[in-house]
C-alpha cells in the first residue's frame, strides 16, 4: 500500500481510542522525550509517526503516538510523518498491535485485549460475520468495549472457543508473532478480570502473574482486594497468597486477606509457607 512522507500540522492529527497503549498520560519520560527534541526547526525523527489519512486534512494515528504527544509537548506545530490512506479497521489494528506489542511498558491488560481481538476477528471473517465485526472494530471506543461486542457477536453465531474457526497459532503466524501456547494462555488469563476492576488494577504496580490470580477470584472479590491495594500499594505483593488461600484452602475473602495482613493465622500451612512464594513473580511471565 502506498506511504509518503509529509510534513502534517500537529492539529490536524486525532489519537483513537483503540490505540492498545492506554499509558498514555504526561509522564517523566515524556517530558524527556520532549525536551530531546529541540526546537522545530527539524521537524524530523529517525522513526516517524505512522498516520492514516481520513480526508478533509485530518489524520488518524497508527503508530507513533507518543512521539506526537512528545512534540506537542515540546511546542512544535508541526512534524514529519509516514501518511498511508484510510485502512480497513482489521489493518489498522494489525499495524497497533504489532507496532505496540513487544514494548516493555505496555500493560499486560493491554497486549492481552489487542491479541484476542485479532483473534476473534478472524474467526468473525472464518465464520462469515465479517463485515458486522469490522463495523464493531471501526468504532472509536476501547479495546475493552471492542472486546466484550465481539465476543457478544460471536457468541450469538454459535462461536465455540474450544473448536475455533481459527486457531491461534494461525493468526499469531499471519502477524508474525512468536508466543508459546504456554505463554498465550497465562497473558489471556488476566482478561478474567471484571472489566470495572481492570482500570484500578493498571493504575496498581501489580505484576502479571499478580494480575492472573486477581482474574481468578469472584468479581466481587476483585474489588474488595483492589481496595486493600489502593489503601495500602504494598498489599499488590500478596494478591497471589490471598487467591491461594481462597482457592487452595477454602479461606473466606476477608480471613484470606487478614491472614496476608498478618492479622490471622487460620492454616498451618499458608503460614508456614515463605512469603517470596507469593511475592511478585520473577521471571513467571
């Protein structure tokens, strides 16, 4: 597909809400970038933004949006960019996804969605609901809404998870992405988390594997431990032991939470168990 490169006015480029990174916020290392840049005399970067043009002068980002925010920030009213025509809502989140997917500060919650959503699209075309999939895909909303409208269209076409029109590994390989079965399975398993607790938890330091046994509590219990993190940050460490014990043990959520508070002591072994055992994962990933 044909790409130019032009100079484009920083106002006439859009974000979208179905960008994969939702760490988009003002941060130190924005500013640093920022303030990297110099004056706007060169407009240029070694690696330019990638945008769709939508017509009428205005852009859509594909990739590259915080090096937009970063020149915005550093006062610049224009800059150089890859421009592509308006894609199909499949390409676009094909180029997000591949774009953002390797970044280390990419949120789990989010590298997870982007992957399903491929997925279920592709078993949408397989299945022959792709133009109702693609409407779903081209809206501006967030992967998470883009997730729960897919799943709720494939289900209402008999869509069976387990006997997939398209298996993983097809679409892993079309977007030539290397993730094991073993790995793929951990990264989706924090989608279990409610949606109205995914927000919270970004906005805690909590580890993957701490996500993944968030995801396997009730929803209810989700938000209860979320409200001992955002009282106290450091509780984000004992978020496996509290579902261990829920699970393993049959604790009750409240006994399960003292007892990693060190308020109660109910079974000999979670108490005799070393806390690194339940400690932020290192290298479980």
């Amino acid at each position: 597909m044909p790409q130019t490169l032009q100079t484009i006015l920083l106002d006439a480029i859009q974000s979208t809400l179905q960008n994969p990174r939702s760490d988009l916020e003002e941060d130190d290392a924005l500013r640093g970038l920022a303030a990297s840049l110099g004056d706007e005399e060169n407009t240029g970067m070694v690696s330019p933004p990638l945008v769709e043009h939508l017509g009428d002068g205005n852009y859509r980002i594909l990739a590259g949006e915080r090096r937009i925010q970063a020149a915005r920030l550093a006062g610049w009213q224009k800059m150089d960019c890859i421009v592509r025509p308006e894609l199909p809502p499949e390409e676009a989140h094909r180029i997000r996804l591949v774009e953002n997917l390797h970044r280390q500060d990419l949120h789990p919650l989010d590298r997870a969605a982007a992957l399903k959503i491929a997925w279920f699209f592709a078993n949408a075309k397989e299945m022959g609901i792709e133009q109702e999939a693609r409407k779903i895909l081209g809206q501006e909303q967030t992967p998470q809404t883009t997730l729960e409208e897919l799943s709720t269209l494939l289900s209402e076409h008999d869509f069976a998870p387990t006997h997939p029109a398209v298996v993983w590994d097809d679409v892993l390989n079309r977007l030539g992405i290397d993730l094991t079965p073993a790995r793929r399975k951990k990264l989706l398993q924090i989608l279990a988390i409610a949606p109205e607790v995914q927000e919270r938890a970004r906005e805690a330091n909590i580890t993957e594997a701490a996500l993944r046994s968030l995801g396997q509590l009730e929803p209810d219990g989700q938000g209860r431990v979320m409200e001992e993190i955002e009282d106290d940050p450091s509780m984000a460490r004992n978020v496996r032991r509290i579902s261990h014990a829920v699970r393993a043990h049959g604790y009750e959520l409240e006994d399960a939470i003292s007892e990693a508070k060190g308020e109660l002591v109910i079974d000999d072994e979670i108490a005799g168990m070393d806390s690194h055992q339940y400690a932020p994962d290192e290298g479980d990933d």
